[in-house]
C-alpha cells in the first residue's frame, strides 16, 4: 500500500510534468535526488514519512553527505535546489506548514579563471597562412587582428560599421554598453590588415547597401554564432586550451597589455569598463597563467 509520502512524490513529480513541462531529463534528475535524500535520512534514523515534521538540521546530514563527496558546489546546488522545489510544492499543497529548506543559502561558485592565450600562441595565429585575395579568409584574420589588438566585445565587433573605421587616424570608434562610446587606436599590423581587407571588401559588395564592416559571404550583417565559429576555427590549429572565444581574445589582450607594463586605467579605457574592479580581474592572469604551466610540468600533475 502506497504510504502518504509515496503519494505525494506521486503528486510532484506529475506537477513536474503536467505544469511544469520539465524534460525527461530533468525529471530523472529530481527523481534520483530525492530518492539519494531519503535514502540517506533513513540510513541515519531518520524517518522521512512525515514531512511536516523535518527540521532543517535534520536536512543537513544529507547537504554533509553530498559535502563529503566532494561533489563540485553546482552539483549539490542542483541538488539542494530538487529539495526546495519539493517542499516549496508541498507548502503549497498544505501538507507542511514552513519549509524546512526556507533559509538554506546555495553554496558559493567557484570562479575558475579564464586562461588567456600565450604571446607563442598568438604569434602562430598570425603567421598563419591565408589567400588574401579570398574575402572570406581575408575577413576572418582581420577579425581575430582586430578582436586580439583593441579588446572590442564580440557584439561591439558585430555592430562596428565602416565610417567607424578611420585609417588615416588608425582609431576605430566603438559603441559600447549603455550606448557609451569610446575610441580604441589600431596597432600597425591590424590597421594594414583592416586596409587589405576593405579593399576586398568593397569591389566584392559594391553596391551593397550594408554600412557594416564585416559582412558574411552573402554581404549579410554578422551573427554571434559565425564570429564564434571563425575563432575556434582558427585558434584550435595553434592552441589546445579548452576555451576558445571572442572573450579569451580580450581577456588576452587586457591581459598582454598589462603584463608589458600597461596602466591599468587606461586599459579599463580601451575595454570600455564602467569600473576599475572589472579590469581588475585580469591582473590575476598571471597567477593562473602560473598554476596551468606548474600543473603541466609537474609529474604529478596531470592527476590534478
């Protein structure tokens, strides 16, 4: 016979998928969490059949158990998360009259820090061989060039168009969060590259209405996805680090600048930074730059 707490998990995981329209996946995953918990209460003495009488300390041998683990703080976070969606349905229901999990804080997330790219890697990105009388190749170096020598975001790259470009100058003008522009100055080599390319550019798309600088083969605006696409397209021939984006670019650059002695006020100027504390972060690089290469090259570090 069906006890009354099997019936009201019965009831929720229903509710999960009637009202909630959770995937299969999910569900499971629920499932499998609140049958670890009442596992481990009932392995502690701990009778779950009447769940208006837990208390949150009596829940905290299950959160120790999950701790003892050693399960990555996201994972239990998950976890814990299952829990207070179940009694916060129970509530709800009137079956319990507080939730016991009301007060419990999700653990902190552990920041891992994002490796910039090596000056080795970089200069093998550029020494890359392309046809620069194909657009499309032409177009994809120069992006990387400009992403890697001014820091721009992705979407600021995205909206650049051409009469934000002043060769004459060497300074590109960047629209910014919050509409906050900013003039970023071209390095020689990606002002020369930007010159190649827009001459391409323009005898293939003349004609073409779009103001946008960079163009997609079929003189289209571009789009997040593609400007991902070419990065790693391009950066997994010269490096294997796991993460390869348009944001490493800039955290290298920001990074690269303030290694070769860059003050890190103007640096907040060309990311276009609201605050010093978000420039801030990339004066940590080295640490991290550190820990990658100790782990490598210890013997027993590939076990870390």
């Amino acid at each position: 016979m069906e006890t009354r707490n099997q019936a009201c998990l019965t009831q929720y995981f229903e509710f999960l998928i009637v009202q909630k329209n959770l995937s299969v996946h999910t569900i499971k995953a629920y499932q499998s969490d609140l049958m670890n918990c009442l596992h481990i209460l009932e392995c502690e003495g701990i009778p779950f059949e009447n769940i208006n009488t837990l208390s949150y300390s009596q829940l905290r041998v299950w959160l120790i158990h999950l701790m003892q683990q050693q399960l990555s703080h996201s994972s239990i976070n998950r976890k814990t998360a299952a829990l207070n969606s179940y009694f916060r349905f129970a509530l709800n229901k009137g079956w319990i009259s507080r939730n016991p999990m009301e007060n419990h804080k999700s653990l902190k997330l552990e920041k891992k820090g994002m490796l910039p790219f090596s000056k080795k890697e970089i200069n093998a990105l550029f020494n890359l061989q392309i046809d620069e009388d194909n657009y499309e190749q032409l177009r994809d170096i120069t992006i990387l060039e400009l992403l890697y020598g001014t820091g721009v975001r992705k979407s600021e790259l995205i909206h650049l168009k051409l009469i934000d470009v002043d060769l004459s100058t060497r300074t590109i003008k960047v629209l910014g969060k919050r509409n906050k522009e900013r003039y970023i100055p071209l390095i020689h080599h990606t002002s020369n590259r930007l010159s190649k390319y827009l001459k391409v550019r323009n005898n293939l798309f003349e004609g073409f209405s779009a103001s946008y600088l960079f163009l997609t083969n079929k003189g289209q605006k571009m789009y997040p996805n593609l400007v991902n696409r070419i990065v790693n397209s391009y950066l997994k021939r010269v490096s294997v680090k796991t993460k390869k984006s348009p944001h490493v670019l800039r955290h290298t650059f920001a990074t690269h600048l303030l290694q070769n002695g860059a003050d890190i006020n103007s640096v907040k100027e060309l990311l276009g930074h609201s605050s010093l504390a978000a420039t801030q972060i990339y004066t940590h690089a080295d640490i991290e730059l550190l820990k990658e290469v100790h782990k490598n090259a210890h013997p027993r570090g590939e076990n870390d």
